[in-house]
C-alpha cells in the first residue's frame, strides 16, 4: 500500500475537477517536523529548570513501574496490587504525554493531559492507602462499570478525603494539609479548563505567548513554545512529588495493617534508583517551588 501516492492522487483529481491548480503541499509534514524541532530546541533552553525536573521524575516513575512490572509478571501481586501497578504504569505514560507536549509546543493539549496525569497519581494513593477499593476497581472490567465507580468513588470531593486521610495516618500538621489542599484545588479548577472549550482558551491555543520571547503572541495551532508551559511543568512535576511523599511510602512500607506492595531490596539497583530517586524529586520540587521562569506571564 503506497497511501501518499493514493492521496495525492485523490487530491490531484480534486483540484482537476474543480478546474483549479493542485495547491496541495506534499512538503507539510517537513514543515510540521520541522516546527516540531524548532519548539524542541526552544523547550529545552527556556522552561527549565521544570522541563528537566519532570525529566528526572519520569524517570523515577518508569523505574517504579518497571519494578511493579516485574513483580506482576512473576504472579507476586495481587488483585488490589495489580491495580496499582496499572495506575503507577498509566501515570507514566501520562508524563511522557505532557513531557512531549510541551517539546512539541501544544501547551493546552498538554494541561489536559497534566489534569489526567495527577487524577491518575491521586487515585493510585487512594488505592494505596485503601486496598479494598484498589481491588474493586481492578473488577472493573466494562466502560460503565469504570465510569459508575469513577464517579462515586474517585470524584473530586472523595480523592480530596482520601488524601486528607493519607495525610492524618502519617502526621502532616493540619495548617501544611489545608494550605496543600488549597493550592491543588486552585490548579485542579484551572487546568480542568482545559478540557471544556472556552473562547480564551481556545484563543490562547491558536496564539500562545512565546516561550522564547514572553512579551510576543505567535501562531501555535501548528506548535509553538509557550511560556505558559511553566504553570503546566509546575504543576505536572508537584503532581509526581506529591506522589513520591506518600506514595512511595506505603508502596514500601506497611500501611493499614496492609503489608507492602514492593519489599526493598538494598541491592537491587532498581530498588537503589527508587529509594535515592525520591530523595532527589523532594529536594530538587522543594528547592525551586516558588520559582517562576515568566513572572509576569499570564499562564
């Protein structure tokens, strides 16, 4: 099958039926790779230090969900665990998805996707800390039996009790639990706009504040570096760090009377970039949480 010469074609007979000269661009995918590449290059030398700080977290993530992989292969899970190594799996691709977003200059694409990513991460704590609803979701196994569970059990209002519960067992205090609960509540309304058409945001999608200069609008319904890819990096890398501090926890540790899902093993190098990993994305999150790379951008 030769399609590029079967559409041509189908363009060429188009243009000759209407009596017009063919204006179809066989180049246009050159174009969008090279537009792509350009964004690419811009991505890397101006959103950072978020763009590598997410790097380093995929990373981590991929590990985790090479290690629960593993497990799941050799038939050491269980249901209830099985599902969480599908979530922690899922999580991952989502970064990718954001991570490559982003690169390619599709920065409201990529919000969406970074809502999806942090659903994903908030719902494998909630499976975490309670294994009974980790294993009914795992039963899940037609669209309306996912949506009718998804829509009573991991809603908005019951994620923030289950995380509000993660929080009180390992003694966060109070003031640090609201403040963290207002915050993400903030992000999680403004990128759920992403999601539902609007006309700024649709706006903003065909012309984005250019990442290489903040002060100029450019065309980017073809892909264009945003400066409003810092908030979406931000919030995409404070999503994985939120994970990697309870978690990582109760994946390695007893929680619940439940027994860990991963026993460590101090010399398995995979286990090593796990527990030395999750130091390195608190420290590194920790370090630059009020860093802004545009200020005065309206992202």
């Amino acid at each position: 099958m030769d399609i590029q010469a079967e559409s041509f074609a189908e363009w060429s007979q188009g243009f000759a039926d209407a009596c017009r000269q063919n204006q179809y661009d066989t180049s246009f995918i050159e174009l969008l790779t090279k537009r792509e590449r350009e964004s690419e290059a811009v991505a890397a030398k101006h959103l950072q230090p978020w763009l590598h700080i997410l790097e380093d977290s995929i990373q981590w993530l991929a590990n985790l969900a090479a290690i629960l992989d593993r497990l799941n292969t050799d038939g050491a899970l269980n249901n209830a665990e099985r599902a969480i190594w599908a979530m922690v799996g899922a999580s991952c691709a989502h970064a990718m998805a954001v991570r490559r977003l982003v690169l390619s200059g599709l920065d409201t694409a990529a919000r969406a996707e970074v809502r999806t990513l942090d659903e994903h991460l908030c719902a494998c704590i909630a499976f975490l800390h309670d294994r009974e609803l980790a294993k009914r979701f795992q039963q899940c196994q037609t669209k309306d039996d996912a949506e009718q569970f998804w829509y009573k059990n991991l809603n908005t209002k019951a994620i923030r009790k289950h995380l509000n519960a993660v929080e009180r067992t390992v003694g966060l205090e109070p003031i640090v639990s609201v403040d963290m609960r207002a915050w993400r509540s903030n992000e999680i309304d403004w990128f759920s706009q992403a999601i539902h058409p609007s006309y700024l945001g649709a706006a903003l999608t065909t012309r984005t504040l250019s990442a290489e200069d903040p002060d100029k609008h450019g065309l980017a319904f073809l892909g264009l570096a945003s400066a409003c890819s810092d908030r979406t990096l931000n919030f995409a890398c404070k999503s994985i760090w939120y994970f990697a501090c309870f978690g990582f926890m109760m994946l390695f540790n007893e929680h619940n009377s439940q027994p860990p899902v991963i026993r460590v093993d101090k010399e398995d190098e995979m286990h090593q970039l796990a527990v030395v990993g999750r130091y390195v994305i608190q420290r590194l999150n920790q370090r630059y949480w009020s860093h802004e790379i545009y200020p005065s951008a309206e992202a």
